[in-house]
C-alpha cells in the first residue's frame, strides 16, 4: 500500500472490532492524490460558483438551501474544510469564506440528487 491510501488507511490500535472505516471517494475525474473527497469538491465548487455569481461568498444557509441538508450537517463541512485548509474563515464576519484552492483544481458542480 502506497501513497494516498496509506495515509488514509486506519491504523489497527485504537479501532474497536467490528468496525469499519472506508477511505473517502475518490472519483475517476481527478487524480488519487486530490486534496479532498468528492463531496467536499462539491462544497468548494459550490462556494466558487455562489462566488463568482453573487460577488459574495455564500451563507451557509445557501449551502443548505442547495444541497438540502440541515444546519450542523453545513457547518460541520465547513468547520471540516477549514480544519483541512480549503478554506479561510474570518471570525465574526458573515459570508468570510475565502477559497484556498485553485479554481482549476475543483471539480465540476453536479446538481445534488432530489431525496424527495
């Protein structure tokens, strides 16, 4: 094992048994070594989009709104991005969200699937 799935791969110690953990997807559109999962890729091109559309990054809210999905379901994503680098966040500022990826690297942004 090398590479991108070693680092990802979950150490023995510290799992309980029977659990499993999966590496996240990786899509065939970008390489092995991309710098997210394909979800948070939808994310970011998302907050690209919003951005280059509205000349303001997006409220969460938006991010709700677009990928129908609750309140700590965005936040946690956004925390998660930022936490891996990302994105950029001024505290107390609403709409702060600054792209720390280059637009070339982000994927195409698919409609999310109607769960309705």
């Amino acid at each position: 094992m090398t590479g991108l799935r070693q680092r990802l791969a979950p150490k023995s110690r510290g799992v309980r048994q029977g659990t499993t953990l999966s590496p996240p997807a990786v899509t065939a559109d970008w390489s092995r070594d991309a710098k997210f999962t394909t979800l948070q890729g939808q994310y970011l091109a998302f907050i690209r989009a919003y951005t280059v559309i509205h000349r303001q990054a997006p409220a969460e809210a938006d991010m709700e709104r677009f990928f129908r999905v609750t309140p700590p379901s965005v936040h946690s994503m956004v925390l998660g991005l930022e936490k891996r680098g990302l994105i950029e966040l001024t505290p107390g500022k609403a709409r702060s969200i600054q792209l720390l990826v280059p637009a070339a690297e982000l994927p195409p942004l698919e409609e999310p699937p109607d769960n309705g």
